[in-house]
C-alpha cells in the first residue's frame, strides 16, 4: 500500500512539472511573431468579423453603420 501512494505521488508530481519551462531569449522572438498571436493575420481576421457581424445582423464596436446585409 506504502509503494502505491508513493508510485500515485511520483506520477502527480512528474504530470504537473510537465508545464514549467524555461524559455530561452533566443526563442522568444518566435514566441513573439505575429503570426503567433489570435488576431495576427490581419487580413483573415478582417474576414471573420466581417461574416461574424453580418451574421449577428449589426455593426457593433467597429465603427461603421450599416445593416446586416452585408451592404455599406
């Protein structure tokens, strides 16, 4: 019994030290690429909101009026 609560408290402690790491500053240019980020290409992201406010009928915060048609 003694071995197993020590073979279950191992095995938590290896599955959470899985998410530390230490990131090298050589990496973190990569890391910090645009192309990274959730809105990094402008262009597809452009797109989305477009159809995401034509289907939800309004123009919200964007900044520009217009029906939910698609038309300006």
């Amino acid at each position: 019994m003694r071995c197993l609560v020590l073979l279950l408290v191992l095995a938590a402690s290896a599955a959470s030290s899985i998410g530390c790491v230490t990131v090298k500053p050589q990496e973190r240019s990569l890391l910090a690429d645009p192309i990274m980020q959730f809105e990094g290409d402008q262009a597809t992201a452009a797109q989305l909101r477009h159809a995401i406010e034509n289907r939800e009928g309004s123009y919200g915060g964007a900044g520009v009026s217009g029906g939910g048609c698609g038309c300006n």
